[in-house]
C-alpha cells in the first residue's frame, strides 16, 4: 500500500515515478538523515530536482 501511494503522489506531483524511486532508495541506502526525510517527498524532491537543473553550472577553469 505505501508503494501505491508513493507512485501515485508522483504521479500527482507530476514525477517520473522511476526515477524518483532510483534516486530516494539510493539515498536512504547511503545514509540519508532521519531529519530531512520530508525533503524526499515526491513534490520536495521535484523542486529540488528542479532547482538544481536551473542552477548555473560551474565549469572548471582551464588552463
């Protein structure tokens, strides 16, 4: 039941359910913190997925 809701809340939040599974499981199993677990709430995640693609990248300098 909790992966249904967790796919569907993608679904909602218009998140690739896949990938987003991909990514939190890897997460949770390299030790994310306990105290930011709402940041890998579907719409959470989405913004910070988002947030990242607009960042500026920064390249390194070449010489």
């Amino acid at each position: 039941m909790c992966v249904y809701t967790l796919v569907a809340t993608c679904v909602l939040a218009g998140v690739d359910p896949q990938a987003y599974l991909t990514d939190v499981l890897e997460k949770l199993s390299r030790g994310w913190p306990r105290r930011r677990l709402e940041e890998l709430l579907p719409p959470m995640w989405k913004a910070s997925r988002e947030a990242a693609a607009q960042a500026p990248s920064v390249s390194p300098a070449t010489t």
